[in-house]
C-alpha cells in the first residue's frame, strides 16, 4: 500500500498540466470548439434526403 501512495511530489506536476490545458480551453475555448465541432462534422456522415438511394 506504501507503493499507491501519491504524495504532492507526484501530484503538483499533474495538477500544473490540467491547469494549462484548462488555461488554453478558456483563452481560446471558442476556436477549440469550432474545430472540434468542424472534425466531427468531416467524420460523421450528414443525414439527407438521398440516404440509401443510388445514384444515377
């Protein structure tokens, strides 16, 4: 149980990297949305009206 143990040595460099990422989401939170909402529209099939006919 001594070896699961996670002191703050170990936790400070973890915690210093969320709060940067958090930090980017804030200032730019807008942007990473947009791109993100970008790519998954590049990946996910849009549903219209010629779903499942062949095309002529």
């Amino acid at each position: 149980m001594i070896i699961a143990y996670a002191g703050p040595e170990t936790m400070l460099p973890i915690a210093s990297v969320l709060a940067g990422a958090v930090g980017v989401v804030m200032m730019f939170g807008r942007n990473v949305l947009a791109i993100g909402r970008r790519a998954i529209a590049k990946c996910l099939p849009r549903s219209g009206g010629n779903a499942g006919k062949p095309k002529a």
